[in-house]
C-alpha cells in the first residue's frame, strides 16, 4: 500500500539469511501478489557486518533503476541500506524496532573501525507486531534497555546545558520523556509478549529515533 501510495516501481530489497526467512520471503511475496518489481539481495553468512564489502555487494547486485531501498532487519542492515539509498539517491524503507531507525546518521565498519556517517532517514518504517512479538527475549529486553536508556541521555543533555552551554529542547525532552514513561507503565508485561507493549517499544524506539534527528 505504502508503494502504490509513493509510486515507487522498483524496489531493492536487503536482508540476511535470517530475517529473510523471518520476513523477507514475506515481504517479496506480498510484492509479487501486488505486481510491484522487487529483487532481494540476501547477505550471506550467521553474522552481518556492514563494512565495505557489504556495501560493495549490495551495489554490484543492484539495479540501475531501482527507486527504493527496504531494509528488512537489524539496525546494521538498516544502517547499511541508510547509507547505500542516501549514496544512490534515492529514498528507503525499514522494519523492526532500535532507536536508530529514525535517525539520520549510519553506523559502519569502515577500515575496521566502526563510524557513524550522515545519510538519510527511512521515508517510511513499518513494524509489524506479530513479528516483532517473536524476536527472542534477548532482542526484546534489548529494545526496552534502549529505551530505559534514554534516562540516562537526557541527564547527560541537561548536564551538558549546564557545564558547556549546550542547545538544549524542552519539546524533544518532553517527546522523549513521554515514550519512555509509556512503556515503563507496562513494563512488567514485556515477558508475557503482550502486543500493546511490544509495539509501545516499537513506537518509543521510533520517536526516540526522531528525536535524534531533530
């Protein structure tokens, strides 16, 4: 729907052999059904890395006309896609859930070192909560952790205002403060895999990624 809604035409889609199997294969089934031209490049191997040879293999498979890059997957895949689609010049997708899927910037392995460089946000992110429900709880417990998280941040921003007279935003602070007050609420249902929490998480780690942005 969100495809048909932009006109997009053709469209890369990125992922490893995990979450090909969790939601990739999905993904290019629902795009064939709707007649939208779709290629899937699958990184190989039990651990992705976005380092050059990523990038090198995502470019060499691509097609010239390709009008939008999905990441379906981790936050390296989508950092990778982030900065490939900024590279390319065209806009991106994503799905599932860290705080940096709305950001901008893009962490890689350059020189086998990891840098963050600026690139793009996502036009669009979807999280899909059955999906999401049935990350493993390391995954889970890691999403929430990110938001928890965000405490800790915002002291280090008010310090920072303080000590070196940083610019400092009420309205990012109360965004962020909210979504971590709304999950923290529902916290103790986060093992039970409720999926009002779950995709609090999801919304708090999107927001959150936004308000990196601004």
């Amino acid at each position: 729907e969100y495809v048909e809604k932009y006109g997009f035409k053709n469209l890369y889609i990125a992922c490893d052999e995990i979450t090909y199997g969790i939601a990739g294969e999905k993904v290019m089934n629902i795009l064939k059904d709707a007649g939208i031209k779709a290629k899937a490049h699958v990184f190989k191997g039990k651990r992705f890395i976005p380092d050059e040879k990523a990038l090198g293999e995502l470019m060499i498979d691509a097609d010239r006309d390709c009008d939008l890059v999905v990441a379906v997957g981790t936050g390296s895949i989508n950092d990778m896609c982030r900065f490939f689609s900024f590279q390319m010049g065209v806009p991106f997708a994503t799905a599932a859930p860290m705080d940096g899927f709305a950001s901008s910037g893009a962490a890689l392995i350059i020189n086998s070192m990891k840098t963050t460089i600026p690139a793009q946000t996502p036009l669009f992110i979807i999280g899909d909560t059955d999906i999401v429900c049935g990350a493993p709880a390391r995954m889970v417990s890691a999403g929430l952790g990110d938001l928890l998280g965000k405490f800790t941040c915002l002291n280090d921003w008010r310090i920072s205002k303080v000590v070196n007279d940083e610019y400092y935003c009420d309205e990012i602070v109360n965004l962020v403060t909210d979504c971590i007050e709304n999950v923290l609420a529902d916290a103790d249902n986060v093992a039970s895999r409720d999926p009002k929490v779950i995709g609090d998480i999801m919304e708090g780690l999107v927001l959150t990624g936004v308000a990196m942005s601004f």
